[in-house]
C-alpha cells in the first residue's frame, strides 16, 4: 500500500539551519507520532517550532486582530466556526451568495499561525485577511508564547478549554484518521497516547500548562482574555454565545434576538450541518487533514466509552493535583 504524504508540521525538511541550530539545543523527546522538543515550556514538533519562532520574530499585530486558542481537539472547529458566524452576520449584505461556511472548512477561513501561516514561510502574504477587520487567527501555543509579538497589543484572545479525558479520546481517533497508510500508521495506540499526555510530552504540552496560561491570563486581563469551556457551551449554547459575541465587540442586538439569530447561528454551526456540508465531506486543509476528521461525535462524556478505571483515575488525579489552587474546575 503506498504512503500517504506526511502532514507539514511532522516533516523534517522543511528545517532552515536556524531552526537545526536552535532545536539542537533544546530539550528533545520522541513519542509514538514523531520528534519533538521543548521550546519556552511547550513542546512542538520540529517544523512546528520552525513556525512557531517565524511567528514570534515576524507578525506584526493589528489592535483589532482576534486570536482563537486552544489545546488540540478541544473545540477548536466549533470555536472557529462560531466566531466567523458571528462576524460574518454584520458584515454580509448580499444573502444570495453562499455563507463562507458552505464554502470553507472552519480551519480555511481562520488558518493557524504556527502550523499554516507561518510554517513554511518566515513571512507570509496577509493581505488577503488585512482585507477583511478584524483578522481573525488560531493557535494551539500557550499564552506566555503567543504574545511575543503582541506587547502592548489591545487585540482580543478567546481560548476554549475541554476536559481532558475527552481531549485524550478525540486526539485519538483523530491521529488515526490522518495518519493511515503513512509511516507511523501502528507506532500508537490509545495507551500510548494515554502515557503521552500524562506525562507532558505531548504536541503543545504539558495539557495543563496550555490550559493554566490561559486561565491565568484571563484573570490578569478579562478584557483581552476570555476563558470558555467546551463544557458549557454543550449544556448553554445560547448563554455563552452571546458571551462570546459581547467579548467580540458585536454583541446581538434585542431585534437580533427576537428574530432568532443566536438559534439561527447555532445551527448553521452545529455538528451534524457542518459535517453534512460537502466541502466538509470531501475537502483537506492546507496540511493535508481530510476537513471529515473534525467532525466526529462532539459529545461530552464519550472517554467513558473507551477508557479503563485506572486511565480515568490516574488523569483525574493529574487535574486535581495541576489545578489545585488555582480556581479552575472541570
């Protein structure tokens, strides 16, 4: 069977003798998907370093830029679709064109800064997302990393948190949606990624450094940092995004709500229409992930499915012991 290509941020040869240098310095490790190491308590593959340095030596921030954040799969897709909904309702005038969601995956329409924008080129043409205010952008960095180039930048941060045990369940049956038929397709198993996360090596860990410098972020600053769980968005969808939408800036107006609005975008951004769109049928991102892995079940509780008694109590134990003190619960 041949080998499908290996996604961007896995590569190796991408490397400019910068990067070689600066990887060669650092803390390094390997897990079942790949090399990794550990760049300002984060750890990354090597390409993804690569941007995430690009990133820090070359944006330059616009006051209204708006970045997304998150630990992987913890809502990422949801957040992104939401908040382009969000924006996109101000903006558009013209309701005989297509909604951009119908045309693109969530991740088209708000590229990550690390793993897209930045991670082949050391300065990337944005013009085409200056076109449009505000630029909206992801990343998977913690937040100490990400404001590097952000000193003194008024730009607004939304990060979206979920609970591990959930997190550890879909960044499973993600890796083994895209990365059949290459050549690390076998190399991991659940338990492997289970010992993985546990441990902190793991792509963007340790999982509770990314979440705490988020948490503590928007405690510092509530005005540029929103902390949102993927949790209450399930259970409270209409609260939270009219929580959303204030942070943002465009908040729903009475008229808005009585005509429906906030139901009409939770719908268009729910699960089972955007899995049902063919450009999330058929379509692959820019880093060769088939736009179908990211919707898979979206529920809350489904690591009850797949993990054993000692799987759940030992990461129940991690939480309580890494969070402790510091007001956040799951």
């Amino acid at each position: 069977m041949s080998k499908k290509e290996l996604q961007p941020q896995l590569r190796e040869d991408y490397l400019s003798e910068e990067s070689k240098t600066l990887i060669s310095s650092l803390l390094l490790s390997q897990n079942s998907v790949g090399k990794l190491c550990n760049y300002q308590g984060c750890w990354y593959f090597y390409n993804t370093l690569q941007g995430v340095v690009n990133f820090q030596k070359n944006f330059k921030p616009q006051d209204t830029d708006i970045i997304l954040a998150s630990f992987p799969k913890s809502g990422t897709t949801w957040l992104k679709a939401l908040t382009v909904a969000l924006f996109e309702r101000s903006k558009k005038t013209d309701r005989s064109c297509d909604h951009p969601l119908e045309s693109d995956n969530p991740h088209g329409l708000v590229p990550f800064l690390e793993m897209d924008l930045y991670l082949q080129n050391s300065t990337p043409d944005l013009t085409n997302l200056s076109s449009s205010s505000p630029r909206v952008f992801s990343t998977h960095m913690p937040l100490h990393t990400l404001q590097v180039p952000f000193k003194d930048s008024p730009c607004k941060v939304v990060y979206i948190c979920r609970n591990m045990k959930d997190v550890l369940v879909s960044n499973w049956h993600f890796k083994c949606t895209n990365l059949e038929n290459t050549e690390v397709e076998g190399s991991f198993t659940l338990e492997t990624m289970f010992d993985s996360l546990c441990s902190g090596v793991h792509f963007f860990g340790p999982f509770w450094e990314n979440v705490l410098s988020y948490w503590r972020g928007s405690l510092e600053d509530p005005e540029h940092v929103l902390f949102m769980k993927y949790e209450d968005l399930k259970v409270e969808p209409c609260g939270q995004i009219k929580r959303l939408a204030e942070f943002l800036g465009c908040p729903f107006s009475e008229e808005e709500e009585e005509r429906g609005d906030v139901d009409k975008i939770l719908e268009l951004c729910s699960l089972r229409n955007l899995s049902n769109l063919e450009i999330n049928k058929s379509g692959k991102t820019s880093n060769k992930v088939c736009n179908s892995s990211f919707f898979r079940k979206g529920e809350v509780g489904d690591w009850k499915n797949h993990l054993t008694p000692e799987m759940e109590n030992k990461i129940d134990n991690i939480v309580e012991e890494k969070f402790k003190g510091s007001g956040l619960k799951f």
